[in-house]
C-alpha cells in the first residue's frame, strides 16, 4: 500500500474551500459514502469530497477471503483481539498522503475534516490522532480505538482540541456498542481528551458522542442529519 491510494473525488457545488476525506468499511468502497457525498451537497456546497479505496487484501477472519480493506482482521468482535499494526500504519500513512495532496492543492489543515466508517472510521480516529497537522475535526462512525496501547506515544500535540463527532448504534453486533464506550473512556482516561462535550462546545475540541437506539451497524437518517450539523460547524462557508 505504498502507492498512493485510489480515490473517488466528488466536486463542490461552489468555489472549493473545504475537503471531507471519508474513508468506507470493511469490504466496500469510496462508491459506497457518495451518495451521502451527494446528500450532504446543498447544504456544504463548497466541500470536495474524497472518496478514498481500499486495496483488495486477505482478510484472516473471512477464512482469508480477498477484500477491500484498511488493515487485516484477525477475529471478529474481540475487543483484545491480536491487531494488524503494520497494516494499520501502512494506512494512516496513506491517509496522511491524501491529507498532504490537499494541503498542497491550497486547502489549509483547518480545512480538512477526515472521518470514516468501521474500519475507516478507526483508521481515521488513529491517522486523526497522530498526524503532525491540526485538522479542522474528525467524524466517527461505528468505530473504536485502534491501538490503544501505544497510541499514547504516538499522541499529536493538538489532539486535546480537536472537534470529534462519534455516532454508534446500541444493536451494532459487528463493531459492539460496547466497543466505542470502552474506547471512549480509554481516551478519556489515557489520552486526557475531554469526551463529554455538547454539540454546542464541539469546536473548543472533544469528543460529542451520540448513541442510536436500535441502529445496528449502519447509519440512519439522524446521524448523518447530525453529522451534516457537525460539518457545518467545523468547515462552515467562507465569503
């Protein structure tokens, strides 16, 4: 994966001052999120979004199934299960190159949102985390925290002010509820970062969390309606 990483790129509707970098799950691809790309559109008209794809890898917990994916699995479920560390770095480098293209296309760090789904969402709260430039905020869906035993070494210097939107639903059975709570009480812990915060204080940095009754590994009309609120927040429209 030390090529750069094929990408679907959806335009904005208006004079570009602002890039969502939204990376899919498991097994998908950047095809998979453009019609949120596209939803989101009228209200963000001068967001680009990057629609980021996997490469084909074998996946240890699908009996070694070639898929897209961001990092091997090993065992589904397990919250101590073995993790794939050099695949993991391999993509936050990568997602770090896309975030560079960006910022050298004259868009500023604080300008960029990255975020992501399962698999894309904990490599997007790990890239996040630890990149050396202060991004405008990050959006976690149905995520956890990757490596959470040497994340703290890894911690930037900023991460304590960066605005993060987390959505998770309470029936998830792929990526469980419990997961994302105990993840989030690690970084509240561990990491010191503030994961009480109302949506009404995002921007002061944090963690504004929200937890949907019933929703299972997936997302639902209210939190990509609060997550579109979050974006309009941490990248709103410049004149």
């Amino acid at each position: 994966m030390s090529a750069a990483l094929k990408v679907l790129t959806v335009a904005p509707r208006a004079k570009h001052t602002a890039t969502v970098i939204f990376v899919h799950g498991l097994g998908d691809t950047g095809y998979g999120w453009k019609p949120v790309a596209d939803m989101f559109a009228g209200e963000l008209p001068h967001v680009k979004w990057v629609l980021p794809h996997a490469p084909t890898i074998p996946v240890t917990a699908n009996g070694g199934m070639r898929m897209p994916g961001w990092f091997d699995i090993f065992e589904f479920g397990s919250i101590n299960a073995r993790e794939d560390e050099q695949g993991m770095l391999k993509t936050t480098h990568a997602l770090n190159q896309l975030i560079t293209a960006e910022v050298d296309a004259g868009i500023p760090a604080d300008r960029i949102v990255l975020g992501g789904f399962s698999q894309g969402a904990a490599m997007s709260l790990l890239t996040g985390l630890t990149t050396e430039r202060r991004l405008a905020g990050l959006a976690i869906l149905s995520g956890w925290l990757p490596l959470h035993t040497k994340i703290k070494a890894m911690l930037n210097d900023h991460a304590k002010k960066l605005p993060i939107f987390w959505g998770h639903g309470k029936s998830d059975q792929i990526v469980r509820f419990d997961r994302a709570t105990m993840s989030i009480e690690y970084i509240k812990s561990q990491l010191g970062l503030n994961t009480l915060v109302s949506p009404d204080k995002v921007l002061e940095g944090g963690i504004e969390f929200h937890a949907y009754d019933f929703l299972p590994h997936s997302v639902d009309d209210k939190e990509l309606e609060e997550l579109k609120t979050f974006l309009k927040k941490v990248v709103p429209a410049q004149e």
